[in-house]
C-alpha cells in the first residue's frame, strides 16, 4: 500500500493465488476505510505515455497468481476516510464474480517502501 502525501488516495498493491482449477475474477473491493473503491490499471502506449484507467475485473487464470504493483495493476482507494498509519493494516474485502468474497489485510507501508519486512 503506497498512501499518497495528503493521505486522501492510495494504491494498494499484494499478489493473489488462485490455486483452483478454474479461473477467477476479482470484481470489486470493500473497505470501510475509503468512499470510492477501484480496480486499476497502469498502461504505457507506443509514444510512452502513461495513463491510468478503471478495470471491470482483474483475471487471476487457473494455477496462477496475479501480482498488483505500482506501474500496473492495483486497487485505488479515493476519499480515505480514516488516515493510514504505517505498521498497521488495512482490512479489505476482496469481491470475486460467482459471490465468494476473501477478507486479507494488507499491511501498511511507507510510500518509499519496496515491500513488506520479513
């Protein structure tokens, strides 16, 4: 999770297994944290510019895991409502098509994080 300087938007960024025989679809994501709620993806076309735009759904295939990271895929959470505070976590349901749903918490970092400390 990369909380921007005002502490109103962040990307949230994790990887997820899909350890099933059949693919899944990630649609959506919850948490009581933030007003607007987003999947996310970063693209770079042939001139070189960067833009960012919404996604439906974030496929995860069979057997596969699908990693959110800044410059492509992540979770967009707009109007923070509660300030982040590094070292603690943010509870977030995860919404799969079909209505299974995974609560995961992702641990919150600094902005000038690589990744979590072991």
């Amino acid at each position: 999770m990369d909380p921007t300087p005002d502490n109103r938007t962040t990307a949230v960024y994790f990887t997820i297994s899909n350890p099933d025989q059949t693919r899944i679809d990630l649609i959506g994501v919850r948490t009581d944290r933030a007003s607007i709620k987003t999947l996310h993806k970063t693209e770079t076309d042939a001139q070189g510019a960067t833009r960012m735009s919404t996604s439906p759904n974030l496929r995860i295939e069979a057997g596969e895991s699908l990693v959110l990271a800044p410059c492509g895929l992540h979770i967009m959470l707009l109007d923070l409502e509660i300030p982040l505070v590094e070292g603690e976590t943010l509870p977030s349901r995860l919404k799969f098509y079909g209505g299974n749903d995974l609560t995961v918490h992702v641990p919150i970092l600094a902005p000038d994080a690589t990744g979590p400390m072991p």
